[in-house]
C-alpha cells in the first residue's frame, strides 16, 4: 500500500480552527495538494494559540499552526 493512497487529489481548504486544519493536514500528509486560503482580517485561530517560537507571539511564530500547515500550500487574497 502506497503512502500517498491521496496523490492526484487536489483540495480547497478554507478550514479554520482545528477541525478543518487537521483533516486537510492528514489528506496532504498522504498525497493530496492542499491549498490553504486564509485573509489577514480573519487569519486562523491557531495563529492565535500558544506556544510561540522563540515566546515571540506573531501570526507567523504560533507552533500549532506551523503543524497543522505542514505539507500544504497557502495563499492569502
């Protein structure tokens, strides 16, 4: 059985909180090309949540959202 069972499949997600982020996660974690579209005057809650790197808070610092964005691509409008 491949790793990528997902690979070809292409996906929109405009998941917010954890919910939609994780499930989209695990689809790009086995194949599937996730786009992540998110705006700046409603980034993701999980920009939001703790810990920071480095306990720096930012929206580009927050660990969560660095593990739930692994493996997909994002764009902002």
């Amino acid at each position: 059985m491949s790793s990528k069972v997902f690979e070809g499949v292409k996906i929109i997600d405009f998941g917010w909180a954890i919910a939609g982020p994780l499930t989209q996660k695990y689809l790009a974690d086995y194949g599937a090309t996730v786009i992540s579209i998110e705006s700046f005057q409603r980034p993701d809650l999980l920009r939001t949540a703790t810990p920071y790197k480095d306990e720096i808070p930012g929206v580009d610092n927050a660990g969560y959202f660095a593990y739930f964005a692994a493996n997909k691509y994002s764009i902002s409008p």
